[in-house]
C-alpha cells in the first residue's frame, strides 16, 4: 500500500469513529436537544472525514468534487432538521435537560438518562403532543 492509501484508511477509520461516537449519543445523552447535538456535529465531522478519505481513492477531479457536493448537501440539511427538530420540541413544551435534576422550568427531572428516547419516537409516530417533565411552570421565554 502506497502512503496515499495509508492516509486514506485514517480518513476512513476516523470517519467510521466520529459515526460511532455520534451513535453513542444518541443512545446514552438525556433529551432530545443534546442528542440533535451530538448527531448534528459529530456525523457531520464523520461524514467530512470520510468523503476526505474518499476523495485520495477518487480517479477523477469530478468525482472529488461531487464528494464534496454530498458533503455540502448532508451539511445544509442536517442543520435545517435539527433547527426543525429542536423547534417542534421546545413548542410542546419539551424542557431541556440540566445537571442539577430540574428541567429548565424549575420542576423536577424524573428521567433517568436515556429513558426518553422510546417514549420521544412513540410519540413522533403517533401524532399526539409529548408529554413534558414540568409541574406546572411553564418555560419563560416560550412562543405562543
């Protein structure tokens, strides 16, 4: 193998980690904005150091260029979902998760780390508003 294959299979190894690691987050981080964060940053830098290592193997200029349009494309749509995403949450009244055991309106966070995400896809596929971790405070700040 010559060092542009070398430098290649990093690319691709370094890719392939940044995807797992995504992956671990969304699996393991408590709500659903710090799971959009670590999907929305962590894939991005897979898919980036994937489409580099892709790029060395390329036969053509063209076909190097059309990486990184794929790469720009993911970039673009992958900001525009999660501004959706995170939008829709914060207008059911989702609450972020904070360390100190209260949601961002002052009750009490029963969740225990990643118990939501079940919950959070039953409901997406059902139609019906999330259920929230507030008591009765609402969050200050928020659109009608």
């Amino acid at each position: 193998m010559s060092a542009l294959d070398w430098l290649s299979a990093v690319f691709l190894l370094a890719g392939a980690l940044f995807f797992l690691a995504g992956t671990m987050g969304l699996l393991r981080f408590p709500d659903v904005y710090t799971r959009l964060h670590a999907l929305a940053k962590v894939d991005n830098l897979g898919l980036g150091c994937t489409v580099l290592g892709l790029m060395l193997q390329s036969a053509s200029v063209a076909a190097a260029l059309k990486l990184v349009l794929i790469w720009l494309l993911a970039l673009v749509a992958s900001a525009s979902v999660s501004f959706l995403v995170a939008r829709g949450a914060w207008r059911r009244g989702i609450a972020p998760w904070r360390a100190d055991g209260h949601d961002a309106g002052g009750a009490p966070n029963n969740e225990t780390r990643g118990s939501g995400l079940a919950r959070d896809a039953t409901v997406a596929l059902a139609g019906k508003p999330a259920p929230t971790n507030q008591a009765a405070a609402p969050l200050k700040g928020r659109e009608p």
